[in-house]
C-alpha cells in the first residue's frame, strides 16, 4: 500500500537528487606534469609550491622532464602526462596529428631567448646568407618555426636551404664540430653556445615575429577536471610573479638540478619572461599564423584551426 508518507519520501529523494550537480568533478590522486630542460620549473620544484596547492586535495604532483615539446605533448596525448609546457610549434604538429590536447593558458615572450646561430667567424651575415647552407633545428619545436619564419622574411623558400632535423643534443655536436652551418635553437643551449662557442646571433625571434609559450593539457583531463587545471594555471601565474622578481634564485635552481653553466642560466633567465595569462585574441591570432605557415609549406598533414582547442580561463573564477 502506498501511504502519503511513502510519497513524500519519494518526492524529498527525488528533489534532493535534482539539486545534486549532474556531473560532480572527482579527483585524481596524482597529477602529472611535463616540463623540459630549464625555465623555472627547478625552482618551482624546489619551492614545493605546486605540492602545497594540491595537498590539501589528497593529490600528489610527479614531474617528469622531456628534453623538448614534442616528445612532451605526445606523452599528453596518449595519456602519460597531464600537463605541460611547451613553444609555440609543437601544439599546432600535435592538433595537425590529432593530439588529445588543449591550449589552456600562455607565456607572452619578448623573443630574446631564442635564435638561429652561427659561428663566430661565418661568412653567413645576413639570412639570404642562409640559401644553400645546412641548418640544425628540433623539428616541431619552436625552433623549426622560426627558422621558418626566418626564411619567409629572407624571400628564402624551404627547398633552399638542408634542413637538418637534430634533437638539441645531436646539434650541439654538429655545430660544435662545423657539421652545420648555422642552427636555430633556444635558451639554454642558445646561451651556452654563445658562452662556450663564441656562437654569433643572426637573429632572435623577435626581429622576425612574436612568439609565446603555451600550458597544455590533456583533453580528457580538462574535461573531467576543469577547476583543477584553473588551479594549475593559478598556481603556475603566482610563481610566475615571485620568478619575475627573483632572478638569481631561479638560475641558481636550475644550474644546480641540470648542472648546466651557471653564467649560461643567468644569461638565459634575464631574457625570459614568466608572466601566465590567459589566451587572448592577440595570442590566437599569432598562433594561427604559425599553424598557416607550416599549413602553407606542407610540412603538417592538414590546415589546423588554433581556436578550435583553446580552453577559457578565467583567472579568479
């Protein structure tokens, strides 16, 4: 039999159920980020500033250190790796492939810490010097794209050059050893090819475009954890500002966890900028042009949409 109490009960059940979030966000135990050799992430670790945020959650931070972008945001894609940081190129190889990933906040750079290099006493001057000669860089770094780019202005096609695709370790060698003629590179190999070579600049990326630096996540892991990765994004924005203002302490960290010249990190670390914001129409747009030039030259499977994977942040929401 059913009583007018049995009703009221199903009726209480029923709109408690109602007022219940429909998709209540859970929590990972452990998150997962992926950086590469240098920055500020020593000092960060050092710091334990991403461990205190997420404690309290019962969730544990695991770095995990890739020697550059796209070995990083294939690990995102197939699920090794949460989140990450990388240049400007690897995202748009990655969407071009099919990667799982999204933009979720960037780092506007000055474009000091990054440049294609010479030897000192190169008779390359110029970069319509650059036709005929054989060039180093990380294929789908931010490296590639500006030795792009830098063609590009130079009136220089792709077929002009030899271009030789050379993890950074790899080219070090080759330049060192004169097997490449010039080399297109970031910090900190850049300024140690510039301290221990005497390596020339023939130009950074800002006398050729505006680059940035992206935090990139899983799609998956946005979807599911959304106010986890506002979380990171804060986080990572707060120590951002404390490393805009502690220079020293951020070049000490690195050189004593990657053993790398400290004089080199110093050099490297007062070139670079720290600030996290969110991605902007300005942001977006420089992001497309990439995409569009490797699109152009045929060098991605297919023309990518950067919007397409950008996920809002709202910092203070």
């Amino acid at each position: 039999m059913i009583t007018r109490l049995h009703i009221l009960a199903t009726t209480l059940l029923l709109a408690t159920a109602l007022a219940a979030p429909a998709h209540a966000e859970d929590k990972p135990t452990e998150i997962r980020i992926g950086t590469q050799k240098g920055g500020f992430f020593p000092a960060v670790r050092q710091r334990q500033t991403l461990e205190n945020a997420f404690k309290p959650l019962g969730i544990e931070i695991k770095w995990i250190d890739f020697q550059f972008g796209p070995p990083l945001l294939e690990a995102i894609n197939v699920g090794s790796v949460d989140f990450g940081f990388v240049g400007d190129t690897p995202p748009i190889f990655a969407q071009a492939g099919g990667a799982k990933i999204r933009y979720v906040a960037a780092v506007k750079s000055e474009g000091d810490n990054q440049a294609i290099i010479v030897p000192k006493d190169s008779p390359i001057k110029t970069l319509a010097d650059l036709k005929g000669k054989r060039v180093a860089f990380g294929k789908g770094s931010s490296a590639h794209n500006l030795l792009v780019a830098s063609l590009e202005k130079a009136g220089l096609s792709w077929s002009d050059i030899t271009p030789a695709a050379l993890a950074p370790a790899d080219a070090t060698a080759a330049f060192v050893k004169g097997s490449v003629d010039a080399w297109s590179i970031w910090d900190p190999y850049l300024a140690l090819a510039e301290l221990k070579e005497n390596a020339r600049v023939l130009v950074f990326d800002k006398d050729v475009h505006k680059p940035n630096a992206f935090y990139i996540a899983g799609s998956d892991f946005v979807e599911r954890y959304p106010s986890l990765v506002a979380k990171l994004n804060t986080t990572f924005a707060s120590e951002g500002v404390w490393a805009e203002a502690h220079h020293e302490e951020v070049a000490k960290a690195q050189a004593e966890v990657t053993g790398v010249d400290i004089e080199a990190i110093r050099r490297f670390v007062n070139r670079s900028s720290y600030s996290v914001v969110p991605l902007d129409a300005e942001v977006i747009k420089s992001q497309q042009a990439v995409a569009d030039r490797f699109a152009k030259l045929g060098l991605i499977p297919k023309p990518v949409n950067v919007s397409d994977i950008v996920w809002t942040w709202t910092p203070g929401s």
